[in-house]
C-alpha cells in the first residue's frame, strides 16, 4: 500500500512538471511572438501597437522568470525608441537608461546614441555631445554618432535658447533591434 502511495505521487509530481513545462514553453513563445508583432507594428509606423506587444513581451519575461537579459535590455532598447517617436521623451530616456545594463558594447553604443538624440531633442547640448561620446567609446566606428557630434559641433550654439528651433540635419534614431 505504501509503494503504491510513493508512485502515485510519483507520477504526480512528474505530470505536474510536465505541465510546467509546456506551459513555460507556451509562455516562452508567446513572448516571441509578441515581440515579432512588435517589429510589423514598427515597420508600418503604428508605435502605440508595437509599444503596447513590447509591454506584453516584457510582462511574459518577467512571468516566465526569464533571465535572458540581453532580450530584456533589447525590448527596453526598443519601447525607448518606440516612446521617442510618440514624442514621450522622458519615458523614451528612461527606457534607454534601463537598457544600458547590457554588457553588449556595440548595443550600448546604440543606446548611447538614442540617450544622445533624447538630449538634442530637450536642446541640451553639451549632455548630447556627452552622449555621442560615450557612443564612440562603446563603438568607435558607429558612423552616425560620429557623423552627428562633428556636425553639432559645426552647427550648433551651445548657448541656443531653450524653445528655439531645433537644427536640421542630424541622422536618426539607431533603428529597433528585433533580431536577438
């Protein structure tokens, strides 16, 4: 009687991690799939939609207890420059700040670079340049962020009056990173 007790919860706590891991993986792929609808959305210029599939993705992350970091730091990297385009700046900085943890230098120096575009857009130049900087240490050959900083240095007053017109000219955002 008693063997037949320590199968039977045996077989139980086998079925129950079982079912844990089809869940887990079910979870998993929602998360992907999240974040590929996130990049259509993108794609066709509706941020809210790809904003609102990266906050998903990064909620299943979290349910799954996921401690892929690099995923995490792209989907912030991501809602960062998501935000940006909605013209939430101080949400889209924040979302780049939290991407900086990756340990990825070419990524950090993309994250850099959009830290660099949200101060240009609040016309605070020298923490632009600061930024554009930091891009160039990460990755010195990142063209656009050595493109922007020669052309603000020729361009730009740093004594520019807040509410003044922005200058024309820069290149754009670092893209989204999708692909992990």
């Amino acid at each position: 009687m008693r063997k037949g007790l320590v199968v039977r919860i045996a077989l139980s706590v086998v079925g129950l991690v079982g079912l844990f891991l089809i869940w887990y993986s079910l979870e998993y792929s929602k998360t992907f799939s999240f974040l590929e609808t996130a990049e259509i959305a993108d794609k066709l210029g509706n941020y809210h939609e790809s904003l609102e599939n990266l906050d998903k993705a990064k909620a299943s992350i979290f349910i799954c207890g996921l401690s892929d970091n690099n995923l995490k730091y792209r989907i912030d990297f991501n809602r960062g420059v998501a935000l940006y385009r909605l013209n939430e700046i101080g949400n889209a900085q924040d979302a780049f700040i939290q991407a900086l943890g990756t340990s990825d230098f070419f990524f950090k120096a993309d994250i850099y670079y959009n830290l660099g575009h949200v101060q240009f857009y609040l016309r605070n130049y020298s923490k632009t340049t600061e930024y554009w900087i930091k891009a160039l240490k990460a990755n010195p050959d990142h063209f656009s962020a050595k493109y922007n900083l020669e052309w603000l240095q020729r361009n730009v007053s740093f004594e520019t009056k807040k509410g003044s017109q922005a200058p024309k000219g820069l290149r754009g955002l670092s893209a989204p990173k999708f692909d992990s």
